[in-house]
C-alpha cells in the first residue's frame, strides 16, 4: 500500500459511479474500478471518495464498503428520470443536491454543478473520426452534447497523448486544460497462468485449438476485424492447420457482415472460433495466457489496453500501427498497417517464425506493462484532483460560461473589424479616454492598414464596450 499524499482537494471527491452499475462492466467500468480502488489507497484520512448512483443501485456496489476512505453516495432520483432532466438541461447542480467538493466523471457525459470544479474522462473521439462505425443512436447524441460536457468541466482528462491532441484538435478545448492520466493493468490478475489454469478455461468456453492467435475486443466494424480474418484466410496451410484464430468479446454493432463472413468460413473448415459466452474477467488471463499472439488491428483506439493485458501476461502482440499502440506497446510489439490485410498476415509470419526475436519482444512487453499500473494511474489521476483544488475558480459555472462568451464575442467582433494581431481585451480594460483607443488602435494596427469604415467602426465597438461592460464588470465583482 502507498503511503498516505497530503493533498490541497478537501474533504471529497465525488465519482460518478454509474459505469460500476451494468452487470457486465465495460473497459470505462473495469478502469474505474481499479482507478478508485488504487486511489482509495493513496489518499489520506481527510478526504473520502463518494460514489454516486441513482436510487435503487448501490446494492449493486457493496463490496466498496470494504475500501479505506470510500463510500456509495444514493442520488435522490431513479436513472431514467435523471438522465431525462440532464438531456432537458433542467437539472439542479449535483453539488446543491449533494455537496461541494471535486467531481470526476469517467466517461464523456458530466452533470452541471454550482461551484464545485469537475474533471471528465474523454476516452477517444472515435465517433468524429469515423462517425460511420457508430451506432446512428449514439452518434447524434454525442454530436449533439460533447461541446456541452467538454465546456462545462475545468479539466478534460484524455488517456493517451494521442487523444489529448485530438481533443484539442477536434473540439477545440484549451490544449492546457487537458491532461494526460494512462490507464493500467492489474499485474498482480494478468499474469502468465500455469498449463492447467489454461487448459480449464479453454475447455469451459469450448476452445478445442492447441494453438490459436487471438483477438479480444467488441465486435465492431471500428475493430477491423474483415481485414484480421483476412489476414488469418491468407495465410499458408501449414500455419492454418496448426492455429486457429479466436475472436473474444461482447456482441458489438454493425457487425452483421463480419458475422455472416466468419459464418460462411467456418463452413469451409476454416478454424475461426468466437466464443457463445462472455468470457469473465476472472478466465481472461489464462485465455492470453494460452494464446500464441495476441493480434489487435483496430483502425482508432483511444489506449492500448488488450495488448497491455497481452504483455503482462507474456503473450507476443502485434497490433496496428496508430499512435496510442506506438505510445503503449513501443518496441515490444510488431506493427502493420491496419489498412493491409496483406501486411498483417506478412507479420503474423514473422512472428511465428523468428521465435527468438518474439521472445525479446516478450520480455520488452513484461517491461511495458510494469510503466503502466494502476497505482501509477491513481497517482497521476491525484496530482491532477490536487492541481484542479489548488486553482479552483470560485466563480458558478453561469458566471464563468458568461465571460467566456464575453471574450469570444469579444474578439470575433475585433477580427471582423479588421483586427487580428493583439490578444482580446479581457474584462478590466480601461478604455475610458480617446488617447487610449488611439493607442489600442495603433497596437491593432501595427502590421496593417484598416480601412476608414474598419477604423471607425472599431472606435464605435470599443467605446459601446466601455459602456456595457462597466456595469457587467460592477455585478460580477458583487456576485465573486
């Protein structure tokens, strides 16, 4: 166990712990559970983390009754009713409803809040990337609130490097507002199991290959699954005799195709196996653990978390080569691009060929997987919790959403006028003379010629501006 931090965050953190509710927890439900858990761990006894459900759900959550410094928080409102009011934009601040403190929200969708600070987790931004892999439901959801939950939180985390710049990219968030906190994996669950823990878990889930290539992962078209099975059709009789590819996961979207294709190549004897049932969280180590490479060939992740789990337990990995795999895996892997079935079945190959070189790249990826722990992840989550706490803006969130117009109106006017060279005038400018305008003018100016309507037009502008925001400024001084 670490040793107690002292921290700046106060007395709570508040989780949103709805992705701990499903039955079956998601990749989102699997990282924040051990995110809290590790986080339970490094906290001292001032703070206490508080998970939040809606009613009826935190039976569902008992077992964190067993962790130091955490507790399940009931909201006063069933699911539906709840996510109902926030997709109405009638929801009361969470933190009128259950108290002020620093609010993480695992997964894209936040919750307004008066004046508490929030971080959000942004896992990727696969949907604006390659918005025809969505679900059409989803997608017209996520389009319709992603700017809503990225603009209303103090501190976006992103869990690569990669999604970071995409976020900054794509939406437009501060790129000094998003922070980086790398998902883990539970060295001390994956881990290389022994002959017979294998061999038990391939026969509870049917799996009759000695050998066998494997995927883990949904079944999605995002996945690139047509281009693996390819890969695997393609290659030599000899390796197809002696590996099989099975595919595990939980039934995705838009895969009817690849479904119906792996359908017509099992018919022609071809050892392409999924499993009829999900494969618990418990029997996944020893389904790595039996497999001879583990292959991810994803078009867009957001982390490189199966092959992660793949290293650790000491299973060679070739994924494709897209940044969050380079970031994760590094030189402990071999790479195709996720465009070329060709490349992938040339890899597989090599792999299976060049043993000695795949035993290196095994004992690099045993050493990837110890930079990427849980206890790391909850570390740097803090640091984060603790830089939010020691900056919080104090100021409702309605204050500060209404100066962040204030500036964009701001300076869209300024560059309609001819301006774009000078940083906007920020609330606190003192333009109350004619001498000062002239001198900002000259400043705006200084690389260009306006003309006389842009001239005089920037004059009116800033002097309507001095009339309008001396008393906004007044009411805002009140209301702090």
């Amino acid at each position: 166990m670490s040793a107690s931090q002292k921290n700046n965050i106060g007395k709570s953190i508040f989780i949103d712990g709805m992705s701990l509710v499903i039955p079956f927890k998601s990749g989102v439900g699997v990282a924040l559970d051990n995110t809290i858990k590790s986080l339970s761990n490094i906290i001292d006894d001032t703070c206490e983390i508080k998970i939040l459900v809606t009613l009826f759900k935190k039976r569902y959550l008992a077992e964190y009754d067993n962790y130091k410094n955490v507790s399940v928080k009931t909201l006063p409102l069933p699911a539906k009713i709840m996510e109902a009011l926030l997709r109405l934009r009638l929801m009361l601040p969470i933190d009128l409803i259950v108290g002020e403190g620093i609010y993480v929200f695992p997964n894209y969708k936040n919750w307004p809040l008066w004046k508490s600070p929030s971080v959000t987790y942004f896992h990727d931004l696969a949907f604006m990337r390659y918005p025809q892999y969505i679900q059409p439901k989803n997608l017209k959801y996520l389009q319709k609130y992603i700017k809503t939950w990225a603009f209303r939180t103090q501190v976006i985390i992103a869990i690569s490097e990669f999604t970071k710049k995409e976020i900054a990219k794509l939406i437009g968030y501060p790129y000094d507002n998003i922070n980086v906190v790398y998902l883990g994996v539970n060295k001390s669950h994956f881990y290389r199991r022994s002959k017979e823990e294998i061999e038990t878990a391939k026969k509870k889930y049917n799996i009759t290959y000695d050998k066998y290539l494997l995927f883990v992962g949904n079944i999605e078209p995002r996945k690139n699954l047509e281009s693996l099975v390819d890969a695997y059709v393609n290659l030599p009789k000899r390796l197809k005799k002696t590996y099989g590819l099975v595919l595990v996961g939980g039934d995705g979207w838009l895969n009817e195709q690849i479904i119906k294709t792996i359908k017509k190549l099992k018919s022609l004897d071809e050892k392409i196996f999924i499993p009829d049932k999900i494969i618990s969280n418990q029997d996944l180590p020893a389904i790595y653990s039996g497999s001879d490479l583990f292959i991810q060939p994803s078009y867009y992740e957001g982390f490189s978390m199966t092959p992660l789990e793949a290293m650790s337990c000491s299973v060679p990995v070739l994924v494709s080569d897209i940044p969050p795999h380079r970031e994760v895996v590094g030189d402990a892997g071999y790479y195709f691009r996720p465009e070329s079935a060709k490349e992938m079945t040339n890899e597989i190959k090599k792999a299976i060929a060049n043993y000695a070189q795949t035993q290196k790249k095994v004992s690099l990826g045993i050493k990837r997987s110890e930079i990427f722990t849980w206890e790391n992840t909850a570390k740097q989550l803090f640091n984060v919790l603790d830089l939010v706490a020691t900056n919080i803006d104090t100021r409702g969130p309605i204050i500060r959403r209404l100066i962040v117009i204030y500036n964009k109106c701001d300076l869209s006017i300024r560059k309609l006028l001819g301006e774009n060279k000078l940083e906007p005038y920020r609330l606190g400018s003192n333009l109350d003379n004619k001498e000062e305008i002239k001198a900002r003018l000259v400043s705006d100016y200084i690389d260009e010629e306006p003309n006389l309507i842009q001239k005089s037009g920037l004059v009116i502008y800033l002097r309507l501006r001095h009339i309008i925001a001396s008393p906004v400024k007044h009411i805002l001084k009140r209301l702090c």
